[in-house]
C-alpha cells in the first residue's frame, strides 16, 4: 500500500523585511531552523506518512516558486506553518498549490491559525486549519489521504478546524527529523565567531510565566522535555 505523501513547508518570509535590495537577494542574512516542521515530520513519519520539508526562506522561493517544487514532489497533503505577518503568503501558497493540482489537500497551522482559525478557515483554497499543537491534528488529517474527508463546512467553503491537544508527555515524542534539512544552508550571526552553521534545541513547550500581553492558547501548560532527550 502507498504511503501518504505528506509536504511540510515554510514561505519566504525575510522578503517582508526589506532583505531584497533592487532585485538582488541578501544573503548574508540568519536563517533559523523550522524545528516545528521537524517536530511533525518526526511524528507524521512514525505514523506512516512520507515526508519531505520544502523550506522557502532557505531556498529564497517566493511563493510561485515553492508552490512549484512542492507540487514536483506529488505530494497528498501540504502543510504550511505561518505567523501573523506571512499568513497572507502561505495563503497565497495554498491558493497556488490548488490551481496546479486541486486534489492536494492544504493545512495550514501555527500561531496565526491558533489565534484567529475562523479567519484562515474563511480562504477557499484551504481544506484543514490546526489550531494548537499539530502532531495529533496532523496525524489525523494524514489518515484520510490524499483529498482529504471533507466534512459539509468545507464543501461549503470553509475549512474544518482541527483543535489539538496540547502534548502533555513530551519525551513519547520522536526525535526531530534533522535529516530532512541541508543543515549547511542555515547560517547564523554569532557576535564573536562571525558566521557559523546552526541548529536548533528545544527543552521544552508553553511557559511559566503570566505576560498578560502574551498568547497562550490552553493557558501555561508548561511542559519539559527529559535531559537524556535534550543532551540527545
């Protein structure tokens, strides 16, 4: 039996912050690693699916482009992770993945789709919207394959909403899928050592304290990860 072909993607995103300058592309920029999208590759895979990362920012695709490779891959499914100041691009992206193959089903997560999951289930071109911790939500979705179950709200139109739960024993989690990345494409700024390779750690998932200007979908819901899985 075939695998799901399940795409994780990320936009370009520094093309907001005026990295662009008269058409030729900075490179001397800090590219951080998607530790999230490495997160839910690690678990869709260890729940059957096949899994590639397409990363825009890395690769400095504007969404025409990374809708392209996306689509060369034929994938079943495409998730695309997006703050408040890109959601307008991974938008975009879906828009464009459903024009090239219309069967692709899209999800779309991430702190825009937690906070506002009514707004991002409003675009036609989005079939899923995870709002909160996507690993379950993802693995559901995945399950129904490639088209997707869609329910009678997104026949109409709007997306179905999928709230996850937020994972309360991390250390059943996977390890992230690191393998998935060209680790020599991220770079970061150290202050002492100039520009050096990078990756990502993190020890843990909500946080103790109580900003009132801060979001927090469930409340704290402050969750550690083991030592042995940090040093790991």
């Amino acid at each position: 039996m075939n695998r799901t072909r399940l795409a994780l993607a990320r936009v370009n995103y520094s093309q907001l912050y005026e990295v662009y300058d008269g058409g030729k592309t900075y490179t001397q920029r800090d590219v951080l690693v998607p530790y999230q999208l490495l997160a839910l590759a690690a678990y869709a895979r260890e729940h059957g699916a096949e899994v590639a990362i397409f990363d825009g920012e890395a690769d400095l695709l504007r969404e025409e482009g990374l809708a392209r490779r996306i689509i060369e891959w034929r994938p079943d499914i495409v998730g695309l992770t997006a703050t408040t100041p890109d959601i307008d691009l991974a938008l975009d992206v879906c828009r464009l993945i459903k024009a090239m193959d219309p069967a692709v089903a899209t999800v779309v997560g991430g702190i825009h789709a937690t906070v506002m999951p009514e707004d991002v289930a409003g675009h036609p071109h989005v079939d899923y919207v995870v709002a909160g911790d996507g690993e379950g939500a993802l693995v559901d979705i995945v399950a129904r394959g490639r088209g997707g179950d869609r329910t009678a709200a997104a026949r109409s139109g709007r997306a179905e909403i999928i709230r996850g739960s937020p994972a309360q024993d991390l250390s059943a989690l996977p390890m992230p899928a690191h393998d998935l990345l060209d680790y020599s494409k991220y770079q970061f700024t150290d202050p002492t050592l100039g520009r050096c390779n990078t990756a990502t750690v993190m020890s843990s998932r909500g946080c103790p304290f109580e900003c009132t200007f801060c979001f927090q979908p469930w409340g704290r819901h402050f969750r550690s990860h083991s030592v042995s899985f940090v040093m790991d």
